[in-house]
C-alpha cells in the first residue's frame, strides 16, 4: 500500500479504483478470517472473575472454544453474522482504501510533507480508517451481535436483527460502541499503516512493485503490522465489544456471566475491578492471528486487484497510441 506516488502508476490510481480493489480485498479477507472473528468475539464478551483460581466461562483455549463451537453449533456457526460482516468488509475496503489515497494525493499537493513518509501514512491511515468507521459502524455492530448469539438464535437473519434492534433498542443502538471504536481504530489503523510502510522500505520492495501484484513480502509485511497495531490497541477493541452487546444479555446468558454497562468509563472500571487488567486482553491470541491473516491479506489481495487495473489501464493506453 504504497499511496499517491508522483510520477509512477500509482498516481493513475483513481479513488473509484482504490475503492473497488479495497472492496475486494476485504471480501476475499473476510471470508478467510471468519472463524477467528467468531472466536475472538466469543472470549471478549466472556465475563471471568479475578479471584477466580480456574476458568469460569465456557471457553478458555482456541482449540478448546473451536471444538466447542463445532460439536454444538456446528460448522456454520464460523460463518455466524457472515453477511453483515461480509457489507461491513466491503463497504469498510472501500471507504477507507479510497480515503487513504485521496489523503496522500492532499498532502503531496498542498503540504511540504512526502507523501511516501511513514508518518504521512500513520495519520492518512488514521483518519482514513475513522472514516471508513463512522459509515459502517452500524454493519460492525450487527456482525458483534450474530456472532455473538449461540442456539437458540435470538436474530433469524439481518432483516429481523434490523427490525427488531430498531424496535426494541433504538437507532443509536447501532452506534453504541462508537467512542472507543474511533479511539482504537485512529492509532490502530494508522499504526498498520505506518508499520507496513517501514517493512516494505526495510526489505526494500521496488518503488514499482505494485505492477506485479500482491507477494509473499507484501503479506508478511501486513501480518507483521498487523500483530504490533493489534497488540497495541487491543483493550479498545475489547470495550468496543462490549459495550456493542448492550441490551443482548440474554442470548448471553448461556456462556455464563453477563454485564451490563452504563458507559465507556464504567465499563472500564467494572473489568479493572473484576477481571484485572489481564481482562483487557481476552481473546488477545485469536485476534493477533486474526489480525496477522486479515492486515496481511488485505494488503496483498489490495495490491492484487490494483495492479490488474493498472495492468489493464496500460494494456487500453497502448493499444491507443498504436492506432
């Protein structure tokens, strides 16, 4: 994820194009790091007390809470909420890959600052991503709550969660979870960003290298930032979800203890008092292999379906000129 660059290819890239090829990317990421999701949400929102000397909630390992899922809900329950995660993914690509680029094409033309800076892409990264935040939220909160949900359903599919949640809860439902949302996502996604930016110029990638597409340097940059924004900005996530399942504690009754929070701040002092500060980090290993598959992915399928654009676009021009 190189940016607006002056003078090469990626300066033809248009926003409508960064949009379709993030679009894609995260179609194609989300449905390889489904299961993951479902996992990591399942142990954020499992509530465990401090004192307690052995595990209190239903699940306390990832092959344990694999082979717990599948044994009673079967193999699909992976793919729980996987339609409104799957409009969050490609509305989210979209919006935040299509900003990022315009950002950077602001900056070089109207700021002193080169736009191929890692600190540049650290805050068009940002920013870019709370875009991308406030547009899809609501698709984000009902993917927390399908994933969620065990058996009996408590949603049958995304119309009824829809009509059900504005009926009974609210439209500002959709949003709850927003403030930490943009507190983690500001240096989560700028940190993705900023890392990816710093592997990519360590292990030299050409300035060209978008022409050949998404590679296997590509993917382990993007993992490896992935794992260090995740790791950094994990406890946010963990409020974000929360606070998302507000008003649901009966579906999650049968995974043990339930809370409800009055806010952001008090949601924060209740885990500190009875999980400790370990309680920030629930589902931290899940969600570090989430987040190596998913930040790696995306930017090598992105890099992907851009250079088949741009490939394409130089195949049009050519055969131009030559008439």
């Amino acid at each position: 994820m190189v940016g607006y660059v002056p003078g090469t290819q990626g300066s033809a890239l248009s926003p409508q194009e960064a949009a379709l090829s993030g679009s894609a990317a995260g179609m194609v990421t989300r449905a390889i790091i489904s299961p993951l999701d479902v996992i990591k949400i399942r142990f954020q929102l499992q509530i465990e007390r401090l004192s307690s000397r052995r595990p209190e909630g239903k699940y306390w390992g990832l092959f344990q809470a694999s082979r717990c899922i599948h044994a009673e809900e079967g193999l699909s329950a992976f793919w729980k909420g996987h339609i409104p995660a799957q409009l969050l993914s490609i509305c989210y690509g979209a919006v935040q890959f299509a900003s990022f680029e315009v950002l950077t094409e602001v900056v070089h033309k109207t700021t002193p600052y080169d736009s191929q800076a890692s600190g540049v892409h650290f805050v068009c990264g940002g920013l870019a991503a709370c875009s991308a935040t406030v547009v899809c939220q609501p698709l984000d909160t009902l993917r927390t709550r399908f994933a969620a949900q065990g058996e009996p359903k408590v949603y049958r599919n995304l119309r009824h969660a829809v009509s059900t949640m504005c009926r009974t809860e609210g439209v500002l439902k959709f949003y709850r979870g927003l403030s930490p949302t943009l507190l983690a996502v500001f240096p989560y996604s700028g940190l993705q960003f900023f890392f990816y930016n710093v592997f990519v110029n360590t292990l030299a990638l050409p300035p060209k290298g978008r022409t050949s597409g998404g590679n296997v340097r590509t993917l382990l940059c993007g993992s490896a930032a992935g794992m260090i924004s995740k790791t950094l900005t994990y406890p946010f996530d963990l409020l974000k979800k929360r606070l998302q399942v507000h008003g649901f504690e009966e579906a999650r009754l049968q995974f043990g203890q339930v809370r409800s929070y009055r806010g952001l701040v008090h949601c924060m002092l209740q885990i500190t008092r009875e999980e400790g500060v370990q309680g920030f980090f629930k589902g931290l290993w899940p969600s570090l292999l989430k987040a190596a598959l998913s930040t790696g992915f995306t930017f090598f399928w992105y890099e992907f379906f851009i250079s088949i654009m741009l490939n394409l676009k130089e195949k049009r021009t050519d055969a131009k000129g030559q008439r």
